[in-house]
C-alpha cells in the first residue's frame, strides 16, 4: 500500500473525522500527503456542547473549533486548511471558489474526498459538494489543453453521509481502517464540540467492518469507512 495526495473538503471542520479519518491517517502512514479544506467551522451549526455555555459567542466557539480541528488534524497527519466561509448557511462565492481550486492546483491531489449530492438534514454539505465538484473541474479542465492552469484529473469519492439511505449513498468501496482506528479513536475525542457522534461513529465503523469482511472474507477486519466512487476506476484487468 502506497500513499496517495489526498484531498479531503468538509463544509465544517469536524466532518472529515467522523467520515474519513481513518482512510486519512491509514494514508499519511503509507507515506501519503493528506490535506482536509474546512470550508467552515461548523460553529453556529454542529458546536452544539459549546452553545450550552452562558455567554457564548461565535468567535469564541471558531476559535475552540479550529483548536479541536488542528488537534485532530494533526493526529491523523493531514494539513487543514480553513477558509472560515461561516455555516448555517454555508455560502461559497465566486472567491472562495478560486481559493478552493488553488489548494487543488497546489496538491494536485490524485484523489478528492467529499459530501454527497444531497442531505436532507443539512443544509451546508451539499453547497460544500457542489463546491468541491466545481473546483475540482476548474482545476482540471476537461481532459484536453485549456486557456487556464490545469492538474490531472483526481479520482472523486464521496464519503458516508450521517443517513446514508436518505441522501442517496451507496457504498462501492470500504477502506480497512483497523490500523488506524485507535487514531481516529482519539482525532474523533478531539472534537469535543461533538461528544454526541463518537459512539455514533465508532458503532458505524464497527458495522462497516461487518460488511467489509462479508465482501472479502477477510476475518482479520474490524473497523472501515465508506465511500462512493463517482469517477470510473481505470485498470487493465478485471
Ligand atoms: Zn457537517
């Protein structure tokens, strides 16, 4: 297993923990660079401990939220870039469209990780799909020489939404992250914000690794996350 340039984009700052912390740490310890966008804080959205304060203010709240992100982020090895666009509602003007294409010019990622399409609980994580597709086009025009600056195109996945059922996933790929759990275990402890979703996640990494060992037989499997692949798999054999 080698790394790979990995981009992953949320709409606010944890979301890359609870669904791709463990493919981001299993690929900076493969020798990888790992980046995480977070297109926001998610601080008026999903810092739902910290609202209990008395006298809370926004500011405080990003500032925790970005010490909680940088905490995680460094535990599973990846750069985190934060473009503070706000949340509730999540709004990517034409600016912070180019800033997002730059980070992929600069990565030139070979594979991009981000929300589904469609979430009907949450009104930022399509807006930061639809971002993140948009820039990922922008950067690698369309396969042929181009007026602008272009990378190669990445492979494009999408990773496991909160109700995969109702926002229209279906899991084509699991990544054993049984190696690396014990650090998402503890990237997720990081995001004290959200207390509420670490057993969440730690149950559904459980129920992916059910599913992964019943795809592979492969005993030894006991923690995954999963994804869906948007961009065709290109191989010489089947
Ligand atoms: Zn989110």
């Amino acid at each position: 297993m080698s790394g790979v340039r990995l981009l992953v984009v949320g709409a606010h700052s944890a979301d890359f923990v609870w669904r791709a912390g463990g493919v981001v740490a299993n690929n900076t310890s493969a020798g990888g660079t790992s980046v995480v966008v977070a297109l926001s804080f998610g601080e008026r959205g999903e810092s739902g401990e910290l609202w209990k304060l008395p006298e809370q203010t926004e500011q405080q709240v990003k500032d925790i939220r970005r010490s909680e992100a940088e905490k995680a982020a460094a535990l599973v090895g990846a750069e985190l870039v934060c473009m503070d666009l706000g949340d509730y509602p999540l709004v990517v003007d034409d600016a912070a469209l180019e800033r997002l294409r730059d980070v992929i010019r600069r990565l030139r990622p070979e594979v991009v990780i981000t929300h589904p399409a469609v979430d009907p609980f949450n009104p930022d994580h399509p807006v930061a799909h639809e971002a993140t597709r948009r820039a990922r086009l922008l950067s690698s025009g369309a396969g042929v020489a181009s007026a602008f600056e272009t990378v190669p195109p990445s492979q494009f996945f999408l990773f496991e939404p909160h109700q995969p059922e109702l926002c229209g996933f279906i899991p084509t790929t699991f990544v054993d992250i049984t190696a690396s759990f014990e650090t998402k275990r503890r990237a997720m402890e990081a995001m004290e914000a959200q207390k509420y979703l670490q057993q969440y996640y730690t149950e559904r990494a459980g129920h992916r690794g059910n599913h992964a060992r019943k795809v592979t037989g492969d005993s030894s499997i006991g923690y995954a996350e999963a994804f869906q692949r948007i961009t065709p798999q290109v191989v010489s054999l089947l």
